[in-house]
C-alpha cells in the first residue's frame, strides 16, 4: 500500500506540533521529545527512569495536554491497592446491583508516577490493560478506549522501599528512556521561562485522540522491505547468542521495534523503513529488555556498548527506496 505525500506530509505536522508544543515545557530535549511521541504513535507503552527533578513527570503531564484526550495520574505508593488502578464493583442500594467505579487506568493517557514503589500485586494490575488494552474485574472484561499509552516513572537510584519491575513487566513497555540533566544554555533559559510560574500551566492542545489514532494506523502501513525484516530478526537472533548478555530479545521485542521503526519512519517522511530507522530505535527499545552477564559487568561493560556493538555486528541489508 502506497501512502500519498499529502498523508505523509499531514502526519509530520502533527508530529512536529506535538514534538513543539512538549518542548515548550521540557526545553532542549527535543530528541526525547520525538522518541516520547514514537511511542505513543506506536501504540506501545514508556518507561521513563532518571534521577530526581529532570521533568520525568512533567514530560508525560505535557504529552497528555497537548492531546485532546483523557488522562489520570496514579501515584504509586506500597499500600496502593489492584483495584485503585483498575476499579471497584460497589453496592448501589437504589438499583439493588453492583455498579462499576472504573479506575484511573480508564484514560488515554495514564501516568504511573513511581510505579517502583508500589507492591508486584499492584504493578501486575496494569498488565491486563498494557497488553490487551482491556481490563477484567469481578469477571467481567471492559476495553479501554483508544489511544491508550501508559507512561511510568522510576527513580534508578532510590531502593529502599522500592519493588524492582520483573522481567515480564518491563517487556511490556516498548521503550525505556532518560531525560537527563539540560545544558548550561537550556538550564538558563528555564531559569527565565519558569522562574515565575511553569510554562505548562499555558499549554493548550494542538491535536485530538482522533488525530492520533489516523497517526497510528497511517504508520502500521509504511512499508518494510523482506530485507528489513530479516535485519530486524537477526538483530533478535544475536542479541541472543551474545556471549555478553544472560537474557536476549524477545519476540514481542522484535515487533515492538519494528512498530517503532515505522513511526519514525514516517516521521521523517518516508513511507519506508530503512536499517537507518532500525538503528535509530535500538537504544530505547532493547535497553530496559537485555541483561548483562555478572562477568560482563565486572569487566565494566554497560548496556550502551553492547547496543552499539550489537548493531554494528549484524550486516545491513542494501535497500532502495521502494516506489
């Protein structure tokens, strides 16, 4: 399928809004803005882990504003109940029934701000609805509107009181990112902008769910070329037999970088996928899924290298531009 330029030109500038509108609160992370933006056109779900007082939550509070949509914040603390996120079947003495209370998962856009701290019991609540985009209580299954992106945040540094996401849970969020500290021009100008009041407060919407969901289906038809997807899956395939790493990519990882390829992809304005995409996406995709060997770490690998490597190791195919 063939996606006309005017499409394509139509998808960049409502990109390019979001991607503005974002950095008018997070300034001088406009990259971070764009792979914050991927992911929601992707359709997958982000895990944002950095240090205190960077814009975590601010990041994820200003993508929702700048979408006509719904959104819930969920602050995870240890006594944060499964149906505090989900809902809650309660009595209703004037009909003589249980009515459903949904919870905050209910929303376009869920912020799960230190999910960390909350007991397995409670993350393993937002599994259901990260997967399925439903969610089941007292045995009944309710979908959960479109788009749906859940965006969560965790201190890296901070373990007392904190439960480490399981393996499982981590896989279900297409990307991890940090935001990381601003430079000295980026951290000055702030000091102008929100010294008196933030920035947020004025941010207005400058596309609708509706939009969004055009956005997500125009992606799901950029073109991958038979030479792509073999790149992508031995790129999966090494990771796997790398000498380096005790756990490789899974197969929902492999589909969730090509999800994320194509986004970028358009966003370029292209209606192909090129290994350029591919490579583009590698970091926030794999890095939160790979393990490093207790080995590899003693002799001071860190995750980064062993992307790199990983990604300069596997051949890439030779393509061109697909009519």
């Amino acid at each position: 399928m063939t996606i006309s330029a005017d499409a394509l030109d139509g998808f960049r500038q409502r990109f390019n809004a979001i991607v503005t509108n974002i950095e008018r609160v997070v300034q001088g992370k406009r990259h971070v803005s764009e792979q914050v933006t991927i992911c929601l056109i992707s359709g997958g779900h982000l895990l944002i882990e950095d240090v205190p007082g960077v814009g975590k939550t601010l990041l994820a509070k200003s993508l929702a504003r700048s979408i006509d949509c719904t959104f819930s914040r969920i602050q995870f603390t240890p006594d944060l109940l499964p149906s505090d996120v989900s809902g809650v079947s309660v009595w209703d003495r004037e009909r003589g029934d249980f009515t459903f209370r949904p919870g905050p998962v209910f929303a376009n856009v869920v912020l799960g701000d230190e999910i960390n701290r909350a007991s397995p019991k409670t993350q393993a609540a937002l599994l259901e609805a990260m997967e399925e985009q439903q969610v089941t209580v007292d045995g009944v299954t309710r979908p959960l509107d479109g788009p749906f992106l859940v965006v969560a945040t965790q201190n890296p540094i901070e373990h007392e009181g904190t439960y480490p996401l399981p393996e499982a849970q981590l896989d279900r969020f297409m990307m991890r990112i940090a935001v990381g500290y601003p430079s000295r021009d980026k951290e000055l100008e702030m000091l102008e902008t929100h010294g008196a009041r933030s920035t947020y407060i004025d941010l207005e919407p400058v596309i609708g769910a509706g939009d969004v969901i055009e956005m997500m289906a125009l992606a799901t038809t950029v073109h991958v070329a038979d030479a792509v997807k073999g790149y992508l899956v031995d790129l999966a395939e090494a990771s796997r037999r790398d000498p380096d790493l005790l756990l490789g990519v899974s197969p929902r990882a492999t589909l969730n970088l090509l999800r994320a390829s194509r986004a970028h992809a358009a966003a370029a304005g292209r209606d192909y996928v090129s290994p350029d995409d591919v490579k583009a996406m590698l970091h926030p995709v794999l890095n939160h899924r790979l393990i490093l060997r207790p080995e590899a770490q003693m002799r001071g690998m860190v995750m980064s290298t062993v992307i790199n490597a990983l990604g300069n190791s596997v051949p890439v195919p030779g393509l061109k531009p697909v009519a």
